[in-house]
C-alpha cells in the first residue's frame, strides 16, 4: 500500500503547467490511459460492495438471506415510497408527480418525491417487478456505496498524486464508514450524501486549478438534486476543506501557486460555483422549503448534551455498536492506523498537519454542539438522531489518511500511530462502542495492515513479493470492512424499535390484489385499512386511505382528519384512517381493510363494506354553522354530512374507583402499581365503569383521544395508546347497544388520565344510511394525475364539497370561469356554485414551483453565459507570456 516514489502523475497539472511522468510519450493509447484512470475506482467500488455483500449474507439479510432489511423508516416509508414511484413509472398511480390521491384521502406529492426518491439509482425501481420493489431499495444503497468509494479514489487523487490501488482501500473505508452501516444504509436518498461529498470535492478542486467551472457546476447541481439535506451537510464541508486548502497549501494547488490574488480568485469561482449549481436546483428547495412550512410540526427535539469524550473517541474504532448515542464516524482499519499516525510524518509540512488536524477536530467538535448541530442540520434540530452530519468527518479522515499515506510515511512514524491505536483502544476497552468484534477488527487486522505497510523495500521491488503486500491489504482491508458490517447489523438486532416490517409478503401481496379487485375510484375509495404492513399501506398497497407518514404530512390535513375522528402518531406527522362508519362515509370510502382474519396467515385480514358519500357532493343553499351545542367529533361529523345522525348521551360514573369531575369531563383516579414498569399499560380487570344511554340496536363508538389503557365496552375490549398531542386514539367501535338501552364503558389505565363526558355516541340503525341517500353527487366525476373535472346537475346556488383536506396549492374554475383557491367546510374543500352550474374543474400546483424553476431558468442563463465566454476564449489565440513556454495549458472556464 506503500505508494511509489511521488513522481508527478500523467496529467497532473502544477502551478499551471502539465506535467507527464518520467518517461511518459504522447503516444501512449487514450484507451489505456482510460482504463488506468478508472481501475483504481472500479476496485473501489467493487471491494465496498463486495464487502457489504459478504456481510450481508453472512447475517443472512435481504437479498442474500430472510431477514428483511425494512427496518424503521426504511419499511414505513422508502419502501412504500419506492412503490409509489414504480406505480409513477408504470402509469399506474392514482395521481402524478404533483399530487397523490392515496395517502392521507389526497396530499401534494412533488416535496416527497424529490425529498425520498431522487436519488438517481432509485429509477432502477421501474426495471423489476413490484412485488420485488425490496431488491431495488436495496440496489439504491449497494450502488451508491459503490459510486461514494468510485468518487472518493478520484478526489484522493486531486489532494495529492499517488497510485490508484491504495487510494482504492481508504476509499472502501469511507464507502463503508459507520454512518453509512448505522444511519445511511436504512435511507435510500441519504446515501446520496455519501456520493455528493467526493462529487463537491472534485468540483472544488477544479476550482482550485480554475478549470472546468461549467462542469464542476453540474456536478453542485447534481449532488443538490438527488438529496438537498445531505448536499447542504456536503457543501458546508467542502467549503471548510477548500479554506484549509488555500491556507495551508504545501505547493501541488495551482490556484495558490498563481501570482497574488489566486486565492482569492479560486474562493470567488467556488462561490459562484455553488450558487449558480444550486440555482440549477432551486425547484427542489422552493417545493420542499413550502411543503415544509405548511406542514405539521413534529414534537420537539431536545438535544440530550454532548456524550463523554470517550465515547465519542471510541466511535473511531471499527466493529462495535454503542448504546450511547454518538456521531458515527469510523472509516476501517488501514485510515484508523494511518490518521493516527499523520501527526508524525515529518514529511507532510507542520503547516499541512495543524491545518488538517485542526478541521477533523473542529468539524467532530462541532458535531456535539448544539449551534453548530443546527448549522449542519439546516437551523433545525433532527428529530431521532441529532448526528446526521456524520458521514463529512468519515470523508476527512480519510482525506488525512491519504495525506499521510501518499507522504510514505517512515515505519517509527507509523509505529506511532500504531501506538495511537493501542492506547485510544486501551482508554476505550469499556465503553459500548467497544465489543468483541471491535478487538478482532482493530487489533486483529491492524496487526496485517501494519506489518503490509512495514515490509522491507527489497520485498516490495520484486513482482511477487509486491502482489504479496498487495493481496495482503486488499484482504485485510475487504475482510474486516465485512466483518465491521456484520457487527453492526448483529449488535442492531437487539434494538426492539429496529424489528423489520411485512412490505410486501405474501399476506401483502394478496391484500394488494383484493384491494385492486374492489377499486372503484373515483367514484369511491378502497382504503387498505389497519397500517399493519407499513406506516404508508396504500402507497405499499394501492387503495385510496388515510394512512401517510412523511415530513411533509399538510398540517391542514392532519388537523382536519384529527378533528373528525382519525388518529395520528408523531403528532399528527404519521395520519391514520378513519375505523368508524360515519368518518369513512364522509371520505367516500366504499370498503375497508379491518383487523386480522382469526387463525388466518399472518397479513390476512376481513374487509368491512358500507355506504359512502360520493367524493363530491352538492349543497344546495347556505352551509351550515358550527351550532349551538357542544364541540364534539360527533357534531362536526353531523355537520359535515348534513344530518343528524347520532345519539351523544352524557357519561355517568358507575361501579369502580370514582373520577373527579373536571371541566368537560371526568378525570380518573391514579392506579399506577409499582410493579407496572414506567410507560407500560397493565391490562387490568377493574377500572372506572361509565353508564350511557341510547336507543337499542344501535351502534356505540368511543372518542377520548389522548387515553392510553383498556376500555371496554358490550361485547369488545380495546386497547388504546393516546398521548397527550403525541398519539391520538380514532373514533372506535364500542359495541351494539343493548336491549335495555345501557351502554356500559370501562376505562382502565394507568395515572391521572381525562375521560371526555361526551365521550361516547350512538348511531342508530338506518340513520346514517338515509342521511347518505339525500346527499346530492355530481352526474360524473373523472380525477386525473393533479386534477378533476365534475359534470353538475344544474339547481339553485349552493356549493361543491369534496372529500378531501383543503390543502394550498388547489385552484378551481366553474363553468370555464377565472381560477379561484377554493374554501373549506369543516376542513374539506369546497368551491361555491352560481345557479345553473354545470361543470366544475380543479387542478394542483405545487406551491413553489414556480419561484424555483423561474431561479433555475436564471441558472440555466448563467452557465450558458459562461460557457460561451469561455468558448470564445477558446477560440481566441492568446500571446504566450514572456517567459512562459508555448506547452502551458491555459486556465480556461
């Protein structure tokens, strides 16, 4: 791994003039030259891969074993969303790229695209057969560790010339550093990240020598497309990488080598370098920074403080994964052991080894600050881990690791780093980040590493004696990066939260096809019902339903779906669907996946049928008003259909331990046992006992949203987890009223928990239906990609009222009239109707869209402008300088 004697490379260019290696002749063939140029990142990309392969299917993971790797949000969203995209590909989808007519009764779409599935290998979707979207999720990952490795081998060479086969191996480490195992590998479009930092940094460096401004352009543009959330974390540490640069340069930068000015003149090219790329990119931050405004906030992050500084020392040392969380920053064995041994090669300028020491230190120190989180983080504080910004300090470290490396280090400097290693482990040995793999990685296979590196030169000079070495660190190298790999996943195991998801077995796959087999949109919705596949069944599934969780979830939607009976978790980030017959009405569900088939294979489950609404329904006259009674979900339901149709009694305490009157309620007494661990439920015998009073025969459902506990009713026993804004239980089923006329309904949980007074409705038999029987629906209905179009039975004046939440974005035209933003009516959207109307159309636009391809068209401009410049200049025959001879490249655009 030692490289050769720093001979400049072919094509190299310093201080403004192309250098070839001894011995070097313009006749060398171009291909050769392409194929040396790119062995050194083919064998990156294939040792990383390889390794993470072989890891995999030692664990017996997907696609090499029967462990799904749908773990968290990789099966409740990216596999669900990369369904929606191959359904996109396919022409299949209810809805285009603006809108989804599936998830949350109908949300915009084009921020979650772009957010979710624009990473450029996701396309690779389309190529395979739905029900095996898994594998391609997967190649998502695989490819873009692959590219990251490819990309990293390149720019290692633009800090310093050295041979491709050792650049190749610190590039495996920075493919499979342990963002990418802990964090990165489970999301699909971070994974861009990986490939970005690299493609910026190549970008950068073109800066540097003042070359290639329109394509290095592109490149910024690219890395910002395909995830803007890790490309700003990229951008930001270029940027740092580029000051250190220019500062601290030991004589291979042509920028600073120029005449006075040429630092200042590469930061000026880098600048706008980055904003007109990002410019080429606006769209994807106008669309998301709206969706993002509008939508519903998350719960508040709170950072927990910086861990022990050894703790964090420990996550530079492969194998192991801790329980205290941390960045995750570890890049293999042979970067450990050289990173550690960069503070002592003498020959790397003092200046070079304070600068870079100074930036790994800085950015690992600015990764467990609060403000400065926040400045990776884009001012936002991430919700679950707040070390996203990880994967920048694993590309450093590696950059240093090749600095020391393409210096031939001498073998007591790298015994220094050895001795680093050993005491940073010895310091380390008890913290949870170190475990038994991590002994055999580093101390196992720092063993191989360092004695391949410290073989005699003499050995090295022969043929066999250098394949030897070379064999040796390539299988060090693959070896303990697919023993590291394995580790983690391994140690992940235990994590409860980290259990996979169903996706798409084969109780899915059966659903999917009921579901398709029962789809009569628009005229109504088939909702897939229980969220038990994935927390986004009908983009998983099909169906038109309620289920939709992703960071853009519109607040309007949350809080009108919330505010009719629909639960929510993550308050209100994750919508669930409506359970009770009058919410599912009023959303025009016709059929509804329910709970499991008893005995039935895992994924089965019964499908409930009833009578909905049209999607779009007529009201002749004004709306009606809020009322004058209480504020119930069941009398905004009433108001919504236009119809009473439940009976509301008031709950009154029965048998059990009394409650305590509170306003609008009762609140229970606090029956916490000691034995109950903390945040537990206790299914309990006992509780408070409420009595109501309805018509027998009906139907009885509950509403106390934020309760967590039992609550039982004639006939059914629930179990609800509401938390107070976190979690909201639905509008359930209680029972059939009896024949007397009592409704019993037990509440038995844990604390001092709220109990509505109206927490219980009635539904008689026949009222809902006869309800459903007088609304008036258009004579056709047709929804397209982003849009509908309703034929209208002409009347007197009244308004349109279509189930689904008023969302921005929305424009509406009647009877070919001007566009107008529709109104909502309890949350829906409504358009109002002169008499005589008869044709009502409405059409989406992602709000920013506009604004972003207006700056992107102005991008388009500028890159144009300058590649004409500089074409040209091209073409314009320039005086040589005096003194400076006829063969100098010029340093063009």
């Amino acid at each position: 791994m030692s490289p050769t004697p720093s001979a400049p490379q072919e094509g190299v260019r310093t201080r403004g003039v192309a250098r070839t290696s001894p011995g070097a002749t313009c006749a060398t063939p171009a291909g050769r030259t392409r194929w040396r140029r790119s062995a050194a990142p083919g064998l990156a990309a294939l040792l990383s891969m390889g390794a993470y392969c072989l890891a995999l299917a030692a664990h017996g993971g997907y696609p090499f074993g029967p462990r799904s790797r749908a773990v968290n949000d990789l099966g409740n969203q990216f596999v669900p969303f990369h369904a929606r995209l191959w359904d996109l590909l396919h022409g299949t989808a209810h809805g285009d790229l603006f809108f989804n007519w599936g998830s949350g009764y109908g949300v915009p779409f084009l921020a979650d695209f772009v957010t979710y599935l624009m990473n450029p290998f996701s396309v690779l979707v389309g190529v395979f057969p739905r029900a095996l979207v898994d594998l391609p999720v997967f190649l998502v990952t695989l490819l873009s560790i692959g590219l990251g490795a490819a990309l990293m081998t390149v720019l290692l060479g633009r800090l310093r010339p050295g041979p491709g086969g050792p650049r190749a191996l610190l590039a495996v480490g920075y493919g499979l550093c342990a963002w990418v195992l802990n964090d990165g590998a489970a999301d699909p479009m971070w994974m861009w990240g990986l490939v970005s930092l690299p493609l910026l940094g190549i970008a950068a460096d073109w800066c540097l020598r003042r070359v290639r401004w329109v394509t290095g352009t592109l490149l910024v543009a690219l890395a910002w497309a395909g995830n803007f959330y890790t490309a700003a974390m990229a951008t930001l540490a270029t940027g740092l990488v580029l000051a250190v640069r220019l500062l601290v340069d030991d004589g291979d930068d042509a920028a600073v080598a120029a005449p006075a000015g040429g630092r200042r003149r590469a930061a000026g090219r880098a600048a706008a370098m980055a904003a007109v790329g990002i410019a080429l990119a606006a769209p994807v931050l106008t669309v998301t920074l709206k969706a993002s405004r509008a939508s519903q906030p998350p719960p508040p992050a709170v950072y927990g403080g910086r861990p022990p500084l050894l703790d964090q020392l420990a996550q530079l040392l492969p194998g192991g994964h801790g329980a205290v969380p941390a960045p995750n920053i570890f890049v293999g064995v042979p970067a450990l052991l050289l990173v550690a041994a960069f503070p002592f090669v003498r020959a790397v300028p003092a200046r070079v080894r304070i600068g870079w020491s100074l930036l790994a230190a800085g950015i690992g120190a600015s990764l467990v600050w609060k403000p400065t989180i926040l400045l990776w983080h884009g001012l936002a504080l991430p919700n679950g881990s707040p070390y996203r910004a990880a994967f920048v300090l694993s590309g450093v470290l590696v950059m240093i690791a090749w600095l020391a490396l393409a210096h031939r280090p001498r073998p007591r400097e790298l015994a220094a780093g050895a001795g680093l290693v050993a005491v940073l482990l010895w310091c380390c040995r008890d913290r949870s980040a170190v475990s038994g793999p991590t002994w055999i990685v580093v101390a196992g296979g720092g063993a191989v590493v360092l004695a391949a590196l410290l073989a005699p030169a003499r050995l090295r000079a022969r043929p066999l004696g250098r394949a030897a070495v070379t064999a040796v660190l390539v299988c060090a190298t693959t070896l303990t990066a697919a023993y590291t790999a394995f580790a983690v996943a391994a140690a992940r195991d235990g994590i409860p939260w980290f259990q996979p998801k169903l996706t798409l077995t084969e109780g899915a796959l059966a659903t999917r096809r009921g579901l398709a087999a029962r789809d009569d949109w628009p005229r109504s919705r088939t909702d897939p019902g229980p969220h038990e596949f994935a927390d986004n069944d009908p983009l998983l599934l099909g169906g038109e339903g309620g289920a939709y969780y992703s960071s853009y979830v519109p607040a309007a939607t949350a809080r009108t779906l919330h505010g009719l009976g629909a639960g929510w978790y993550i308050r209100g980030r994750h919508t669930l669907s409506f359970e009770d017959p009058v919410g599912r009405a009023l959303m025009g569900v016709s059929s509804a996946q329910v709970q499991p088939v008893a005995g039935g294979p895992r994924g089965s489950y019964s499908v409930w049928r009833g009578p909905a609404a049209p999607l779009l329904t007529v009201r002749r006259g004004p709306l009606p008003g809020p009322g004058t009674g209480p504020d119930t979900v069941f009398a905004r339901q009433e108001r919504l259909l236009g119809a009473r149709v439940y009976e509301v009694p008031r709950l009154v305490p029965g048998a059990g331990p009394p409650p305590e009157r509170a306003p609008g309620g009762w609140v229970l007494p606090d029956r916490r046992q000691p034995t109950v661990p903390p945040g537990a439920v206790a299914p309990q015998a006992g509780g408070t006992v409420f009595t109501a009073r309805c018509t027998p025969g009906g139907e009885a459902l509950w509403y106390a949203p934020w309760f967590a506990g039992e609550v039982g009713g004639p006939g059914t026993t629930t179990q609800a987890v509401g938390r107070w804004d976190v979690t909201a239980g639905p509008l359930r089923r209680l029972g059939t009223v009896p024949a007397d006329g009592t409704v019993p309904v037990r509440f038995a949980g844990e604390g001092r928990q709220y109990v509505p007074e109206r927490a219980v409705g009635c539904l008689p038999p026949g009222r809902l239906a006869a309800a459903l029987r007088a609304l008036e629906g258009p004579v056709r209905l047709t929804a397209g990609g982003h849009g509908l179009v309703a034929r209208l039975r002409p009347g007197a004046a009244g308004t349109a009222v279509l189930a689904l939440p008023a969302v921005s974005g929305w424009g509406c035209s009647v009877d070919g009239g001007p566009v107008r933003a529709p109104g909502t009516f309890g949350g829906l959207m409504t358009v109002p109707l002169e008499p005589g109307a008869a044709r009502l159309s409405c059409a989406y636009t992602p709000p920013g869209l506009a604004a972003g391809v207006a700056v992107s068209g102005a991008g388009v401009l500028a890159v144009g402008a300058v590649a004409k410049v500089g074409a040209v200049r091209r073409r314009r025959p320039r005086p040589t300088p005096p003194g400076r001879p006829n063969s100098a490249f010029h340093q063009d655009l």
